[in-house]
C-alpha cells in the first residue's frame, strides 16, 4: 500500500487556482501605500493640521478606490476618514 502524500497546511497545491486574490493583494499594497503617504504628510514639520497638496489628495483617492470599503476607517491616520470618503466619492 502506498503513502499517502501529506499536504504542507501553508501551502496551495491546487495550481489551476491561486492561493489569494488579485483584489486583496491590490487592496492590502493601496493600503499600505496610504499610510505611508500619510506619515509623509504628516512628517512636513507643521503644528496644526497639515496642508493636503493636490498630490496628496489624488494618491489618497486612488488608494482609496483600491481598498476595500471596510478598510478606509482603520487606515486612517492621519486623514479624517470622511476626507477620505469624499476623496474616493469625487473620483
């Protein structure tokens, strides 16, 4: 009687279907991209709320538009999350 072949629990060996989605890469990097940019802004020196350039404002609502709606709130940092609402409304 052969071995059975034991399974490696990490590891998707189902090749026809890969082991995570494009959307939720694309969203968890947009993510990760948005907080960057915000401690970027919020690193320019400033005492009071920061001064969004428009840069600022279309690569926050790109991020946006690439992360899941659930995800905005906590990836708000230093951007109110209805600034970031209404960036991703406008685009």
């Amino acid at each position: 009687m052969p071995h059975a072949r034991r399974r490696h629990p990490f590891r998707s060996f189902d090749r026809r279907r890969p082991a995570c989605k494009a959307g939720a890469i694309r969203s968890v990097v947009a993510e990760s991209l948005l907080v960057k940019h915000q401690l970027l802004v919020l690193n320019r020196g400033r005492t009071r709320a920061p001064n969004l350039r428009f840069a600022d404002r279309i690569i926050a609502g790109l991020c946006t538009l690439l992360m899941r709606p659930a995800r905005i709130l906590p990836a708000a940092i230093v951007l109110k999350p209805s600034t970031l609402f209404h960036l991703h409304h406008v685009l």
